[in-house]
C-alpha cells in the first residue's frame, strides 16, 4: 500500500502550537519573497524554535538561536514545524 501523505498532512504551522512549545522547523511552505525573507532571519529547516507567545489573534513571538523575533500570523503560519522534546 503505498504512502499518500504528504508533509502538510504530518506537519503544522508555527501559529497552530501552544505557549511555551518546541518546535523544529521542518520545511518552509513559502513563495519566493518569503521563502528569502523567512531564511534571511535564520528560520530555515532544522532550527529549534520555542513559541513564546501565541495568542488567537495577534503575532507569534519566537525564541531561537539566543534572539526573540516577532512574527505576522500570515508569515508564520507559512512554517510548517514539528513538536521536540524540550532540552
């Protein structure tokens, strides 16, 4: 039986996890003007990211690599992530 799922079926955007969660960045779900702009802040495949701040509405604040960082929702939720373990 082959395998129909594909990464935006396993993975969910930055916007979508709790307060306090860490995550990994596992793909970029982007044009071409974001996609520059998302890898010039450093937030590219691989990066551990904990959600600071997130609220219903509003900005998602992100921890990463000793920076905090502000984020639209529109632009977050173009990175698709998955829950780690925190260490």
């Amino acid at each position: 039986m082959k395998n129909t799922r594909n990464e935006h079926d396993i993975f969910k955007p930055v916007n979508s996890f709790p307060n306090e969660s860490m995550v990994r960045i596992v793909t970029l779900d982007a044009g071409r003007e974001a996609m520059s702009r998302l890898c010039a802040l450093g937030l590219v495949p691989g990066t551990r990211v904990r959600i600071f701040k997130n609220g219903n509405n509003g900005p998602v604040k992100l921890r990463f690599r000793g920076s905090e960082l502000v984020l639209g929702r529109g632009l977050a939720e173009k990175i698709l992530a998955e829950q780690v373990k925190d260490d």
